[in-house]
C-alpha cells in the first residue's frame, strides 16, 4: 500500500513540475495561436513572449543596428522598446538619435533625392521622395517602359513585372494630377515595387503573383507595334503608345496591392516598405502588413526584422505551438490522474484502518463479553453449595 501511494504522489510531483517548466511555453503558445488572424494582436503576442524570454533584445537589436549603420532600424527598436516601456540604456538612445539626425541633414537629404530621381533607386525617404517625383514626371515610369518594351519587340527576355508596373504608373500618375494628390499613395506604392524588383527585395511568392498580374495588364502585339516608334525623348507618343497597350480593367489587383505597400511606406517608412515586400509571399501578406503598420507606425522594421513573415503570418510555426500545448495538457491530465489515484489510494488506506479500528473495538468488546461470562462460571456454585448445606 505504502509502495502504492508513495507511486501517485510521485506522479502528481513530477506532472507538477513540467507542468510549472512547460506552462510560459504553453501560455505564449496559446496566445499566439488565439491572435494569428489579427497581425497586430499575432505581433504583440510575440514581441512579449520573446521579451519574457531575453528582456535585452531590444538593446541588443538596436546596437547591432548601429554597428550596420541603419539609424532607421535602430530608431524602431527604440520606439518599440518605448512602447513596450523596456528601458534601454541612456548612452544607447542618445546615440541612436543621433545616428538619425545625421541620416535627415538637409545635405544628405538633397544628395539622396538627387539619386533616387535620377537612377530611380530608393531605399530611404530622401531616395524614394527623388524617386518618386521622377515617376510624377513620367520621367521613371516612361524610362522603365521604353527600355522593357523594347525588350519585348526585339524578342529578347522581357521583366514583366516591371513593364506592368510601368504602365500602371502612368495611368496612376495622370490620376494622381486628376485627383490633386489623392493617388499618392498608390504612386509611391508602385515605385516601392519597382525599385524593390530591381534590386531583388521581393519574395519568390510575392514576385511570381505579381509578375502573373503585371503579363495580364500589356497587350503584347499593340505594344509591339506601339513601341517600334517611342522613344523616352517623346514622352506624350510614348504615353500615349503605352495608354493603348495598357488594360485598365486588368490592374486592380496590382493597385491595390500597390496601395497596401504604400500605406506600409507611408506609415513605416520606406525600407519598412522594402522589408514587407522581401519577406512578403503574396499580396494577403502584405495587406495585413499595412494593418501593422497602421498599428505601429515607427516600430513595424523592429517587428519584422525580429520575427521576419511570421510578424503578420502564424505557418510553419503552429505545429511548434501546437506542441507546447499538446505537452502542457498531457501534463494537466497526468496531474488530474495522480490526483485521482492519490486520493483513491488515500481514501481505500483510510476505510482499511477504519474497518480495521471496527473490528478490534468489536474484537475486544466480544473478549470483554466472554471474561465476564467466564468470571460468571467460575463463581456461580458457591451459593448452591450454601443452600444445600
């Protein structure tokens, strides 16, 4: 019996104990989980189950930032870390914003604009602003499609994507003027992808839906014949050439999509943008990366760069997590079986010495009976003797 009981309080000890070593997993698993529809809710779920796990990371972060030389990102660990009210060194934010004055000085700021305007290549503000105000011009937009259309003419391999983007522009830029400003976003959106495309920053998936949408877009035989004259010195034949070829009905899909990226842009900054196409494998991801950079603004690049898709998309995570609470609840029903067993086991030692306690008082009133009776017999023929005598 001892042996017995001693193996279900062992039970309940060592189910107690994985159960208190696995419940933060669990507890951080099921969070997660519950949140993995909702982004900002997914984002905080992790951020605070990674912060429990090394409440230096954001210092941690933001140095290694500085040591790249991205002010940018290091100033989105430190707004994460504010938000999160995690204090960080004094020596580290007074560095970081420095790192982020030097990066907005007018000078360095005209010196980007410059070069995004001409080359068409952003990956910050100053760059994108440049890059963007060429597109308004139709001077990107016109460049980008002179050069793939006539790749296309001459039978040579042909970036779709970038073509379809192009023409989009052009159409979105005269709304934009139409609009006084109303298309901005889906403009700068656009050029974002564009730039991001041209220097390999969107992802495999993402690059594949998008390519498969810009090919709908151009009607490839009347730009072939629309393109055999342009040239990007004749910009309105060239517009013009490309308003013929371009299939308006066919680009929803690419502007909204391109509407999404720039709300991400607008809100999280460009190389935010950058980073969301890269890690990015449809436009579903980054719909729901501009809900998180609604949300949080400065801090989505420390998300992202922290938790990379997973920051708005739970996937091949959930198996992990799942496991976690597998773990804990097989532990919880260990526990209640211990108990189970502990308190039967209890309880059947209890009757037995009960009943046991029963049969000795019943024993010894019996052996107390039995005395007396005895006794009785023993004196019982002395007064007959008397009263024969």
């Amino acid at each position: 019996m001892r042996f017995r009981l001693s193996t279900a309080l062992t039970g309940i000890a060592v189910c107690m104990t994985a159960g208190l070593l696995l419940w933060p997993h669990a507890r951080d698993a099921g969070a997660v989980l519950i949140a993995q529809d909702d982004p900002v809710a997914l984002a905080d779920a992790q951020v605070t189950a990674a912060l429990r796990r090394d409440p230096d990371m954001l210092a941690k972060q933001a140095e290694d930032a500085l040591t790249a030389q991205d002010a940018d990102l290091a100033k989105s660990f430190v707004d994460l870390a504010e938000a999160r009210n995690v204090r960080l060194p004094d020596g580290l934010v007074q560095r970081v914003n420095e790192a982020v004055a030097v990066d907005a000085s007018a000078a360095n700021f005209a010196k980007r604009f410059a070069t995004g305007f001409v080359t068409g290549n952003a990956d910050d503000l100053a760059t994108l602003s440049g890059t963007v105000a060429g597109d308004l011009f139709v001077f990107g937009d016109i460049r980008d499609a002179v050069r793939e259309g006539k790749h296309l003419v001459m039978g040579e391999d042909t970036d779709h994507l970038i073509l379809g983007l192009a023409a989009a522009g052009l159409a979105v830029t005269a709304a934009t003027y139409a609009s006084a400003g109303g298309m901005t976003p889906v403009r700068a959106g656009l050029t974002l992808v564009k730039d991001a495309r041209k220097a390999g920053r969107i992802g495999e998936g993402l690059t594949a839906w998008a390519a498969r949408s810009a090919r709908g877009m151009v009607d490839g035989p009347v730009l072939k014949e629309a393109m055999m004259n342009v040239s990007v010195f004749r910009p309105g034949q060239t517009l013009a050439a490309m308003k013929t070829a371009f299939r308006a009905e066919k680009a929803g899909d690419i502007v909204r999509f391109a509407k999404d990226v720039g709300r991400v842009g607008e809100k999280a900054g460009t190389r935010g943008a950058l980073d969301t196409l890269r890690i990015a494998q449809g436009p579903k991801d980054v719909a729901r990366a501009s809900k998180l950079a609604v949300a949080k603004g400065g801090q989505t690049r420390a998300i992202i760069k922290l938790f990379g898709r997973g920051a708005v998309v739970l996937a091949a995570g959930a198996f992990h997590l799942s496991m976690w609470l597998l773990w804990a609840l097989w532990m919880l029903i260990g526990l209640v079986i211990s108990i189970k067993a502990t308190t039967e086991r209890i309880t059947w030692s209890w009757l037995q010495r009960s009943k046991a306690r029963r049969i000795r008082r019943e024993l010894a009133v019996r052996q107390d009976v039995l005395l007396q009776n005895m006794a009785a017999k023993q004196t019982s023929p002395a007064p007959a003797l008397a009263q024969a005598a």
